[in-house]
C-alpha cells in the first residue's frame, strides 16, 4: 500500500487505546495523546527504512534497459537469462536491475518482462508511453511489435507477478538464487526483509516505551505499568498494521526476521499502487478513527448508534465506489477496444495509400 494508507494505519491502531485520546483532558498525561500521530509514524516507518536506507545499500550484478532509441528487448531478455543461468553456475545469488527509460514531458516508454516457468524462457515486450500518473498514451506502441524471446537453463521458482512491467520512477530489482536444482527469484530483494517483520515492531515498542518513561520521569511523572503497555501496544501495532496490510499483496514481508531469512508470499489479493484498494482502505481506517473519538470523549459528537453509524459511513460509500469503478472499468474498456479499431484501420489505410503510391 501506499504511504497515506500505511499512515492512517497507524494512527488508526492507537486510536483503540481509550488513553490516547482522553489523555487529552488530563494534563500530567496530555503527551500521551501524541501516541496518535506516533502511530502513524510507526504505520509509515518500515517503507521509510526501505526506501531512504536499505536500497542504496543493495548493488547489482547487472544493469540493463533496451535503450531509449534502440528499444531493443533482444538485449534486456540476454541480460536476464545470463544472470539466471550464472546465479546457477556460481551457486551464488546474481542481483539485476531493470532500468526505465525516461522522456521528455512526464512521459516514460514501458517494456514488460514475462517468467514463462514451464517453457524455461524469459520474454521481454517493448510498450507504449506512460504518464507519470500510469495513464497510456493510445496509439504510442511502436510501429513494429518488439518481442524477444530468450531460452534459460535451470528450473525457474517465481512466486510474484508473472508480468513485471518496467515503466516509472526506479526500475525493479531481481535476485535470482540457487537452491538446490531450481533458481528462485526474489522481486525487490531489498523491500520488505528486516523492516517488515513482527519482530522489529517489538523491538520499536520497548525501546519507545523506555525513552517514553525516561522522559516522564525527568518530568516527575511515573507512568503505570498499563501506561507503558499501551505505548508498547501502540508502536507495535503500527508497525504490525504495516506489515499485514502489505500480506495482501503479492510481495509479502520477512514476518519473523532474524529467525527466517525469507519473505512469506502475500495473499495476492490486491497490489501496492491500486488506486480503488489505497482508497477504500484509507477510508475504512479514517472511519475506524472517527467512530473511536467519538465513543471514547467523554461527549460523544456524532449521535449514531454503531450499526447505524457504519452503515451510513461505511457500507452505502463503499458500495457505490465499487459499482462506479465497475462502471468506468468497464466503460474504460470499451473506449480503449475502440481507439484500437481505430488504429487498426488507420493502419490499413496508410498501407493502401503506400499500394496506390507505388502504382
């Protein structure tokens, strides 16, 4: 999910513990009530260590893109079957970064690489122009389809995505590793290891919990053992909600890291950039947090009662959402199969102007 969404988590998580919000009301405790946006700072906290730390500590062994004029995918599909064959020979994990080939005006040129297991090759596809915002340019493929094919030599273990498409931002990573007789492959091997594990949020826990006691204390304030549980309990599910929101997706988290070494594969169920799945998301969470406030202050704001308050809130929302994207998805692929038909025929066009031409 995206970092909002995991945020929200956070903060969501805290807001089940009644003291972080009637701390408000008791001034030796008001500092507790900041357990609110602490939360979510845990809920964002893991990402944060991928993304600003733990990815430039990674190096590849190989570097590859099919170049901005060439585009050629003979050169990206040789790169990844040589790594795969040599993370075979050597017995020692090969890592390959797939560059993206950045344009002028936001756009950028995609190419999608496809794990075909039971045929033991690997297929690359040049694509058309993307937006920052992963929106198609139609009609922007190249003229002639740009298709490679590549033959690898030992069995191929992919838990991810079978398609990978390479488009914005930084490109993806792979580690390719021997076990045995089979190659298994990584996807972003870096993401979602030590900083997505139960343990750490653990170890975050009671390491805020002691600064947090620390603090009161040099304020003349003891905190009670259910006090230090509850920012215990707080920072932990933080980092905890993260970590099993991201079990929906395909990638999946190293969960009890140091004692495994892998990451458990998601659920599958929904993928880190899904728009609709970011917003229904972060609107349940902002929902959870309201209808806590609200039945935790000692005067409640909002005078519904539980049924009735996610009824309204929650499931008459939500449910129009999922038919309007039902509606446009489907509207969308209509519009997108007649720019289609539209190209095909300006195609056959252009090619009986060529015939008449060489007459």
């Amino acid at each position: 999910m995206k970092g909002l969404t995991h945020f929200m988590t956070g903060v969501c998580v805290a807001t089940f513990f009644p003291l972080t919000i009637t701390a408000v009301y008791d001034p030796d405790l008001i500092l507790l009530s900041l357990l609110i946006p602490l939360g979510g700072v845990f809920g964002y906290l893991p990402d944060f260590l991928d993304f600003k730390f733990t990815r430039y500590l990674e190096r590849a062994d190989y570097t590859v893109d099919p170049g901005y004029h060439e585009l050629d995918p003979w050169k990206v599909a040789k790169t990844i079957a040589q790594s795969i064959n040599d993370a075979y020979t050597s017995e020692k994990p090969v890592r390959l970064k797939l560059e993206t080939l950045r344009l002028p005006n936001g756009m950028w040129r995609r190419y999608s690489v496809l794990f075909k297991e039971a045929e033991r090759q690997v297929q690359v596809k040049i694509g058309p122009l993307i937006s920052t915002g992963l929106e198609v340019k139609p009609g922007s493929e190249p003229k002639e389809e740009k298709v490679a094919v590549v033959k690898y030599k030992p069995k191929l273990n992919y838990s991810y995505e079978s398609v990978t498409n390479v488009d914005i931002w930084d490109g993806p990573t792979f580690q390719f590793r021997r076990e045995g007789t089979e190659i298994y492959v990584d996807f972003i091997q870096w993401h979602r290891r030590w900083s997505h594990s139960l343990t750490i949020g653990v170890v975050f826990g009671f390491l805020i919990a002691l600064i947090a006691a620390f603090f009161y204390l040099a304020s003349g304030v003891f905190l009670s053992d259910f006090d230090i549980l509850m920012i215990i309990g707080v920072i932990v599910g933080g980092v905890w909600g993260h970590v099993l929101v991201d079990q929906l997706g395909w990638l999946g988290s190293n969960l009890l890291w140091p004692i495994t070494a892998k990451r458990k594969t998601g659920m599958g169920l929904t993928r880190s950039m899904d728009p609709i799945a970011n917003f229904i998301t972060t609107y349940l969470l902002t929902i959870l947090i309201v209808w806590n406030i609200n039945r935790f202050s000692p005067t409640p704001a909002i005078p519904l009662s539980d049924t009735l308050f996610f009824l309204v809130l929650v499931i008459l929302p939500i449910s129009l959402v999922i038919a309007g994207a039902y509606i446009w998805e489907k509207n969308f692929a209509v519009e997108k199969e007649a720019v289609k038909e539209k190209s095909r025929d300006e195609e056959e066009l252009d090619e009986i102007v060529r015939e008449i031409a060489e007459y």
